[in-house]
C-alpha cells in the first residue's frame, strides 16, 4: 500500500453518504471497543458477505460489505486518537481496500457500474497501483460503455 495511502477519500465519501438508514452502524459501533476487536468483528462481517457472494447472493453481500465499509469508517475517525490506531492503521487500511474491492465485484454482478467504478477510484485515490481496483474498474467501464452502446443502437 505505501506510505502514501491515505484513508482520507474513502473516510470522507463514506461518511458523506451515512444515512437514516445506517442506523445499525450506530448499533455494531457499541459491538466493540478497540481496534483489535474491530478488525476481528469486521473480519467476520466480511467472511460472512463473501460466503454469500460465493452463494450468488450479491445483493445481500453487496449490502453487509457497504455496511461493513460504512462502519469501519465511523469506527476508524473515533479511535485516530486512539494508541493502538498506529499499530492497527495497516490491518484497517488493508480491511477498507478489501470491502471496497468486494462492493466492486457485487456491484458488477448486479450491474451497478456507477457504484464499482467509484469504489475502485476511492481505492486508487490511495493507491495508484492497486491492479485489482485497476481491473475492476476496467470492467465496470466496459461493461458500462457496452449498455451505453446498446442503448444507442
């Protein structure tokens, strides 16, 4: 990831986007209570997205991986002050880039475009080099141009 990555994008477009409905993001925050506990609470959110991805469930998957992406974003600004972020900051960072590349993939399988390509360019606002944001994206667009083509016709 590089010292250059930066959590900032992703924190800021995500917690922008925070609404009424995330209500339960409030509920898995009192869930745990240092950053150790939130690595290992969104971990299992996650393995639990990815079972139902494997399952062909991209909707729901699509939805616990934007809720999990959601809430490490609320947990990562309350702990930054916090003695354990610095020791935690590569597992969270490494956590966020993973959510976000699995909203990627569930979006295209849902054929949300708009919403893969974005995750893969919060990804590569931190890290240019990311191949797999690189190629999602890439598939995003195509996929994209390709009804744009057809609409067209």
């Amino acid at each position: 990831m590089g010292k250059s990555s930066s959590l900032g994008p992703i924190l800021l477009h995500h917690l922008d986007h925070l609404g009424e409905d995330d209500c339960d993001v409030e509920e898995m925050f009192e869930k745990t209570n240092s950053p150790e506990e939130t690595i290992s609470y969104m971990t299992a959110l996650k393995d639990e997205a990815n079972a139902l991805f494997k399952l062909k469930n991209f909707s729901t998957a699509f939805v616990m991986y934007n809720k999990g992406i959601k809430y490490l974003c609320v947990i990562i600004c309350v702990i930054s002050d916090d003695s354990h972020m610095c020791e935690a900051n590569l597992e969270l960072k490494g956590l966020a880039f993973s959510l976000l590349l699995n909203i990627a993939a569930s979006a295209i399988k849902l054929n949300k475009f708009s919403e893969a390509i974005t995750s893969c360019s919060l990804i590569l606002e931190s890290n240019k080099r990311n191949v797999n944001a690189l190629f999602r994206r890439g598939i995003a667009l195509e996929k994209a141009y390709d009804d744009f083509k057809s609409a067209k016709d």
